[in-house]
C-alpha cells in the first residue's frame, strides 16, 4: 500500500512522509507536521478513489503528539469512501485523549476514570495520572488487582519513577509467581527481554522458549509481535529480576532492536555511570527524533544524554540540557525552567542566548513582563543570525507586545536579517510584522501571507492578517484563522494558543457563542496544565464575553473576574482592560447600567494610562478596544454622563478607513444624541450604523443598531418603522443565540402596541421560516440558509402552524399561496 501512494503523492507531501516514516535517510531538515498530515489525507484519498477505505488504529491512548495530530487533521477531512475506527483507553472520566466527532461505544471493565474513584474511596488515594494510566494497564481494569497495586503504591516512601516498575504486592506477585515457576529457568531469562523491550518479536526468544511460554500460556503471538497475556506477566519478572540482571538484558537489547532511539534508551538503561559514547549515541537518537517530530521523545532522550556526560565533557553536558529544554518547550512538558535555571549560570555566548530565549518563554506564559528582558539581554549574547532574528521577532510582536519604536527596531533588523539568511517563511514573518507595526496598505501584509503559505513557513504573517481583517470587522480574518487551526499545532506553543484565541473571540463576534466557548475551553486545556497564567486568564475571558452572549450571566461574572485577577497579576495589560470591558458587557445585558459604567470606567482609564495618545491603543488589545469602547459610550448615555462619551467617539472616529469603527463611531452618536433628546439626529446615526454593520460579520453590533434604531423611532412615534427595525433585531438575536437582548428587543415591541403587520401574526422569523419551509426546503436547509439553529427553525415552525390553523407543510404551502400571507 505504501508503494502505492507515494507514487501519487505530490513531491513535497511525498518528502515529508518519507522523513517522517523514516524512509528517506538523506533529508536532514525535520519533516514539517502539516505537510506529513496533508500526506496522510492524500494517500487515504487516492486509495478511496479504488475502494473504499477503513482507518484502524489500537490504543491510541499511546499515541505521540505528532500522531494525533495527523490523526486529528485527517479525521476532520474524511469522505464517504473513508472511516476512522479508533480504540482507546480512556482515563479521568472518560473523556478520549484524542478529540474527535464521531459515536463512541464505552467497554467494560472498568475505566481508568471509575478504577481513580473506586480506588481513592476504598483507601483515600489520588495518583498521578501517568500512575494511573500504569496501573489501569496492569490491572486490565480490574478492580481488586488495582486496589492491591495501589495499596503497593501507598506503601511506597518515594514517588513511582517514570520508568521504575509497578510495584506488584506479595500476594498478587505469588499468584502470578506461581504460573511462572512452572517454566523453566532458561525461559523465563529469555522472557525478561520480552518485558524490557517496547517491541518485542519472536526472534527475541528461541523456538524452545517460545513455545515452553505460550504452551504455559503466558505469553501469545499476534503477527510479528510477542505478548503477555497479562501485564503482570511482565511485572513480576522485572522485579524480580537482579539489578545486574536488567543491564545485561538491556545491554543484549540494545545489539537486537533495529530501532535507533530504542537501542540507545537501552545502552543507557546498561549503563552504571557516565559514559560520553552512550551519551553521544542517545544525543544522536534524541536528534533523530526531533526530527521525525517526536520532541517529548527527543526530550527524553537528551536529558538522559546529558545526564550520562562525563564531567569532563562540560560544554557538551550544558548544551545538551539547552537542548532538552527546547524539546521540551517544543512538546509543551513541564520541566524546561528548572533545567534552564540550572545551567544558565556556566553558559555564555550564544548558548546562553538561546537558554534566555527559552527561559522567556516559561516565565512569560505567568508574567508578560518577564519575557522582554530575557529577550533584551539574549541579544546582548547572540552569535547565531538566524537565532537573533527569532528573538528579534519575539520582542516585535504586535499582537503580544503592542506597538512601540523600540519594537519597530526590532522588526526592521529582523527583516534584514531574514533577507540575508534567505529563509522564505522569515522574511514573509518579518515583513508582516514590519508591515503591521508601521500600519502599511493591508496588500503589503497579504503579499507576505502568500509568501509564506507557499513556504510553508510558519503562521505569522498570515495570523497577522487574520488581526488586521478582524480589527475592521472583516469575517477574512474568521476564515483564515480557520484555515490555520490545524497547521497552527505545527508551528509551536504560541502561534497555536493565538490562533484559538483569536478564532474564539472571531467566532463569539461573529454570532457563533457555542463555538466560542469551546474554543475557549480548549484554549484553556492547553494553558491550565502548563501553568500559563496569561493563557489561562485569556482563556477565561473569551469564555466569559461568550457566555455573556448566551445569557448566562453567573458564569460569565465567574470567568470575567478570574480571568481580570490573573492578568492583573501577570502584567498582562491589555487582558486586564479587556475583562473589566467584559465585566461591563455583563452587567450591560443585565440592564444593571450604574455597575457596568463603573466596569467600563476602570477599563478606560487603565487604557488612557497605560497608552496616552496613541491609536491603536495597546495594539495586541485592539480587536477588543472598539466593543469596550461603544459599550462605555451606551452606559455612559444612558446615565447622562455624556461629557465621558466624547473623548471614546474621538478615539472610534480618528481612523475613519476602517468601516467597523466608523460604523461604531455612528452608533455612538446616536446614543449622545438620543440622550440629549435629539430623536431624528439619533435616527440618522442609527441608520447609518446599522447600515454600515449589515454586510459585517457583527451580527451582535448589527442587532444593537437595529433595536436602537427601533427604540428611537418608537419614541418618535414612527410605529410601521418601529416595528420593522425591532422585528429585525429580534430575528438576529434569536439567529445568534442571544436571549437577553432578544428580550429587550421583544419588550420594545410590546411597547409599540397594535397588531403586527402580518395578518396572521407572525413575527419576522416566523415569517422567513414559513417562506422557506413553504418553498420546500427541510429544517436543516431553512437553518443554514437564515444562519440558525434547527432546533430554533423546529420552534418557530411550530408557532407558525399553530397561528395560520396548519397542520402539515403542505397545509402550510397552500395557505400561503391561496391567502397570500405576507413573507419577506
């Protein structure tokens, strides 16, 4: 099968799958992760083309990151003529480490989530999940065994190492002893390397073993692998097997296995002290597998070769840690700031620029402030072009460092850098970056977006042009950010955390709260475990601005707060504002106007300190400025503190280029206006911000124009108007999911009075629905062609047939052609 495809495979995809399955031995440049996904989904597809196609993948609990990716990429894409049928072993409670749409059949015994209760409420102990991943293996789930085991675990006076042995307790180990002593010694020798190896074959036992152990039935062979038929099998013989023993398996191991990275995890697993040519040897297994894009593998593997460096060998042991340390930022595992605490004291030049830079990144995921100075002084030491321009691109971020001259600096050395270095995927990111600081035409920034999608150089440039499409209120940048989920996992910790970020905020903007909040969720699985306090407080703010669109206020006040504490907390400024801009949207919704001005004031006030007179204020808090802004200017209105409201219309007004803000910048007139009592100059505004709202994807802003319009001309007495522009607020509320202002909305219209304009009565939505399903169209068509839930069709159907008398959609169709019920 394999032959099969490369050939069809386009060159560069067929490059990367080759690295990557280690097939081509001469490609020294680590296989770029979209590249090998986009390969497995284009052999999958052309083997579809002749038959139809099943993915099959055992316990993908053990899965590398790399994999699941792959696997993730290609399940999102896959056709009729394809299927995924995936086991796992689930833990916690219950949820699969692969996250993937599809039905889900749970097996008994006991998961690994039901062995953790059922064994912390026996005796009261919580383990660590990768314990509690060993010991569900060992025990198959069955409770009693597991209970002993952890009992063993309690008992213990030191942690369970990553690699130390499941302790098997007396009487279990006797049991399983038992079974062992009937097999003769000489076999039972053999079968200890058939625990200690990760892939053990037949060929690892002679033919008399073999068949003494599978006649015992300890052992079974399936194809060209060898397996206990219980891990506990394998767990006795370990421990019961001498120090010296173990190291001479390994040592036999290490001259059998074919795998690289396999027979030097064994050498080292010989080895009695240092010793520079095992370390070399896993040095060279950690390179290689980096570079099948395996970096907790890598990591593992360096830190082992550092451990095992002879002191004599001192700028190779410190090297070396650096190393571990970037794989370990790279498979975003703990770890990485300790070990570069240690060894940052005895480096110098360009090895000690390298570990500021990493360093950076940990302590700047609890503390914004941190990095910038790590970066600053890592140029101090840089010796390595290609190393400055990277940090050169960290310290001139927009979107995480705002704009300055010193990051305009930064970013014009970077692009100078990139052209000498020739690296088409860094000049694209440093041009945008460039581009984007200096506030250049959006082509210039769209130039380098193609430079580096063809590259396949990165995410940058491209991220930043999703910013600059979501800062004018372009749903461009939505569909980029989309398109960049699943390269982003590729391109490293923080371009992936920005891009959910960013689509989370894009996707709740855009009338999608569901898919907001779980992004947002995601987001914060990836940043709760590693300890990201930035992460975790963005995070919680996006949720919280979702939820307040879904009405469920108690949870966005929960999430809001947090998220303004942590960022308070860690220097994060514009994170800081933004939530107490969430916080006042919150009470906004809730009618509760005194206590979100008090929010809103707080928010602007951090703004005007932390960015006198610049525009974009803070420009990494820019997509979130112009709604703080707008929703300030209603609260202040509404009270009649309009002396606030004018310096916030300055600031939406001063880039009049940009249609989101000029059509803010309306709504806010009419806001003043309607409050100073100037009816038709609040109408004009209105108008003109709804329509300057309606071909935005700001279905939320767009709806708020309308239903201010409606209030204005119900006040005005403009009753047929009124009702028209309120109806068509409600309908994009209701389109969106937005309960609250629905509400308002429909509470405006019970203030107009009189009989709607429809002689059967129904409102606006009802009325589109009715067309559409009259038409012939299914509830599922009629919800994607009005942008709603079926659910929401479902209802209002179910009013419409109630108010015409209906009782079929066929009934309905004949209604509306005899009567000529007005639809839109």
């Amino acid at each position: 099968v394999l032959d099969e495809v490369l050939k069809g495979l386009p060159a560069p995809q067929k490059v990367a799958l080759e690295t990557a399955l280690l097939i081509d031995g001469g490609n020294d440049r680590a296989p770029d992760p979209h590249a090998v996904s986009m390969a497995a989904l284009t052999a999958l597809e052309l083997l579809a083309k002749k038959r139809p196609v099943v993915v099959a993948v055992d316990d993908a609990q053990w899965l590398d990151s790399p994999s699941r990716m792959t696997l993730q990429f290609v399940a999102r894409r896959l056709t009729a003529r394809m299927a995924l049928l995936m086991t796992e072993r689930t833990e916690g409670h219950g949820e699969p480490t692969t996250q993937l749409e599809g039905e889900r059949l749970t097996l008994r015994p006991l998961s690994a989530g039901a062995l953790q209760q059922f064994i912390h409420e026996r005796i009261g102990v919580a383990l660590p999940r990768p314990t509690l991943l060993r010991l569900h293996e060992a025990s198959g789930g069955y409770p009693l065994y597991a209970l002993e085991i952890a009992r063993a675990l309690r008992a213990r006076s030191s942690d369970l190492g990553a690699t130390d042995p499941l302790p098997v307790p007396g009487n279990l180990r006797q049991l399983v002893a038992r079974r062992l002593a009937a097999i003769s010694p000489e076999t039972r020798s053999e079968l200890l390397g058939v625990a200690s190896s990760a892939r053990p074959a037949p060929a690892l036992l002679s033919p008399e073993a073999l068949q003494e152990a599978i006649a015992a039935e300890v052992i079974g062979v399936e194809g060209a692998r060898v397996r206990f038929t219980h891990p506990l099998f394998a767990s006795v013989l370990w421990v019961e097997a001498s120090p010296a023993e173990r190291r001479a398996v390994h040592r036999k191991l290490a001259d059998l296995v074919g795998d690289e990275e396999e027979a030097a995890r064994h050498l080292a697993l010989a080895a009695t002290g240092p010793d520079e040519i095992i370390a070399a040897r896993l040095e060279r297994a950690a390179a290689r597998a980096r570079g099948r894009g395996a970096p907790t593998a890598a990591a593992e593997l360096m830190e082992r070769a550092r451990e095992l460096t002879p002191e004599a060998h001192r700028v190779d042991r410190l090297r070396r840690a650096v190393d571990a340390a970037e794989f370990l930022v790279a498979a975003r595992s703990p770890g990485a700031e300790q070990l570069l605490e240690a060894v940052l004291p005895a480096t110098t030049g360009n090895l000690r620029a390298r570990a500021l830079q990493l360093l950076a990144v940990g302590r700047g995921l609890n503390d914004n402030r941190a990095a910038p100075p790590l970066l600053e002084e890592a140029l101090e030491h840089v010796e390595d072009p290609m190393l400055e321009l990277r940090i050169r691109l960290q310290l001139s971020d927009p979107i995480l460092r705002g704009t300055s001259d010193r990051s305009i600096v930064h970013a014009e050395r970077a692009v100078e850098l990139a052209e000498r270095g020739g690296d088409a995927g860094l000049m694209a990111a440093a041009a945008g970056t460039r581009a984007a600081l200096q506030g250049k035409p959006i082509e210039d920034l769209e130039r380098a977006a193609r430079i580096e999608e063809l590259s396949r150089g990165g995410v940058q440039a491209r991220l930043l042009l999703a910013w600059l499409h979501l800062a004018r209120g372009s749903d461009a940048g939505r569909v980029l950010l989309n398109s960049l989920l699943d390269e982003s996992l590729a391109a490293g910790l923080r371009a992936h955390n920005t891009v959910i970020s960013m689509l989370a905020y894009a996707e709740a903007r855009a009338g999608n709260p569901r898919r907001a909040k779980l992004l947002a969720n995601e987001f914060l699985l990836y940043s709760v475990p590693e300890q990201n306090k930035t992460g975790e407080s963005g995070g919680l703010g996006i949720r919280a601005y979702a939820e307040a669109c879904l009405g469920e206020l108690s949870d966005a006040r929960r999430d809001a707060d947090a998220s303004m504490r942590i960022a308070d907390a860690a220097g994060f400024a514009g994170r800081s504002i933004q939530t107490r801009g969430v916080l006042g949207f919150v009470d906004l919704s809730a009618g509760d106007i005194d206590h979100a001005a008090e929010h809103f004031r707080a928010a602007v006030a951090r703004l005007v300190a932390a960015d006198p007179g610049a525009w974009p204020p803070l420009a990494h808090t820019r997509l979130a400025i112009p709604t703080l802004l707008a929703d300030a200017v209603e609260a202040f209105a509404d009270l009649g503190h309009l002396e606030e409201t004018r310096p916030l219309i300055n600031w939406l007004e001063r880039d009049p280029t940009n249609p989101w803000h000029s059509a803010l910048a309306a709504h806010c007139r009419g806001l003043t206006a309607a409050a100073r009592g100037e009816q038709e100059r609040a109408q004009a505004d209105f108008r003109e911000a709804a329509e300057r709202l309606e071909p935005l994807s700001l279905p939320l802003d767009h709806g708020r124009a309308l239903l201010a319009l409606g209030a204005a001309q119900r006040r005005a007495r403009r009753k047929s108007d009124a009702r028209r522009s309120l109806e068509r607020a409600l309908e994009v509320f209701e389109g969106i999911e937005a309960p609250l202002w629905a509400a308002t909305a429909q509470r405006e219209l019970a203030m107009i009075g009189g009989r709607p304009g429809s002689e059967a009565g129904l409102t606006a939505s009802e009325r589109r629905v009715a067309d559409l399903v009259a038409s012939g169209r299914t509830n599922k068509e009629v919800a994607a062609a009005l942008f709603i839930s079926a659910k929401t069709v479902e209802g209002h159907l179910a009013n419409v047939y109630t108010k015409l008398g209906v009782r079929s959609r066929s009934e309905l169709a004949r209604k509306i052609a005899s009567e000529g019920v007005r639809t839109p």
